[in-house]
C-alpha cells in the first residue's frame, strides 16, 4: 500500500497550486466579463408617422439615450443568449433585405441575425447554427445581423441597437422550439446556441 506524501513542504506546495488555480479561474471569467464593454449612447429620435409600430417592435423615444455595443460574449458550444422575434419577408420588422444574401425570407424558413460581435464581420453569413430551448433543438441559417452599434435611423427601422447577447429568429425558429404565440415567452427567451461546424471555443 502506497503512502501518502504529508509532509509540510507538499502540503504547502498543494495550497498553493490550489489558491493559484482559484486566482486563474477568477481572472479568466474577469476577463470575460470586462471584455464587452458598452459603446457610445445613441441618442434616440421620434420615428416618422408610420415608421415604427410599436406594438411589433421596440421603437426609438425621442429624449432617451441607447446602448450601444460592438462586442458579444465569447462563442462557445453552449452561448448563452436571448431568442428574439423578427420577421426577414418583404415588409417585415426592419423593411431592408437581408445583409448576408441581399434577400428577403419567409417567415416559414428558419434564419436568423446576430447581435454585431457573434455577426463577426459576416463571417457567419449563411452559416447555420445550433438553437437549444424549451427542451429542444433546431437549426437555423444566418443571414443578417442584429446591429448593436446603430439604430434609430430609417436602415434600422428606427428601432432601438440591438442588445449585444442576441439571436432574432423567425416565427419558423420559434415553431422547431415548439414555442407557441400565445406562450409567455414569446417574443422573448433565454436560449443557448453555437456554430454547427466548428464548436471550439472563440473570443470575439
């Protein structure tokens, strides 16, 4: 039967390995945290007369400031974010074609935008990506981002910046989750999602 080794020295030796992980540990989700910090405040305008509904969207107020972000939290195999609505067809909640494909599409097809940090530039464009959320799971196309750094303007619908932890899904995304209309959590949910391809971790 082998011994233990208890000897001062390695006693000493194991603390100190421990405490120096603890430090490690902290600092890393320090950094994690401190890594996306808020932008300059939009200031927001009143939308021209039938510019905005806001019954189906967050639209600008005049007199309030709008935080803004060029960031999102890193990607993992299991990001945490909140699922959005919006509608990609003509005419939909922010009126412009799609910034990946220049297209527009139906509510039926599965797509999605990114908050601008997980958009990355459009280097997901096109791209699809794992969805996790009340108890199931779906895929869903990339094809446009959620701007965190402007709004309030006739691009964006004159809606507010997106938030920099989002996924806006169509009502298709909402339907493969089995989120009906008349849930609470429609419109709006915490979710968890990653790239189908590539699942290593990423800083943005």
């Amino acid at each position: 039967m082998r011994k233990l080794i208890t000897s001062p020295t390695s006693l000493y030796y194991y603390a100190f390995v421990v405490v120096l992980l603890a430090i490690s540990t902290n600092f890393l989700h320090t950094t994690n945290a401190q890594a996306c910090k808020p932008g300059k405040p939009l200031p927001g305008i009143k939308p021209p007369p039938g510019q905005c509904d806001p019954k189906g969207a967050d639209c600008c107020k005049a007199g309030k400031s709008y935080t803004t972000y060029k960031c999102s939290p890193p990607v993992t195999s299991h990001t945490k974010a909140t699922l959005t609505l919006n509608s990609f067809a003509k005419g939909g909640d922010e009126g412009g074609a799609s910034a990946c494909d220049n297209r527009y599409h139906s509510d039926n097809t599965p797509v999605v935008a990114l908050s601008t940090g997980w958009y990355n530039k459009g280097s997901r464009c096109l791209k699809e990506i794992i969805i996790n959320g009340n108890g199931r799971t779906t895929r869903a196309k990339v094809v446009d981002e959620c701007d965190s750094r402007k709004g309030c303007d006739e691009e964006h619908g004159y809606q507010i910046p997106c938030r920099f932890n989002v996924v806006d899904a169509s009502k298709a995304v909402w339907r493969s989750l089995g989120v009906s209309p008349d849930s609470d959590h429609y419109g709006e949910m915490p979710i968890t999602w990653s790239p189908s391809t590539d699942l290593l971790v990423e800083s943005i």
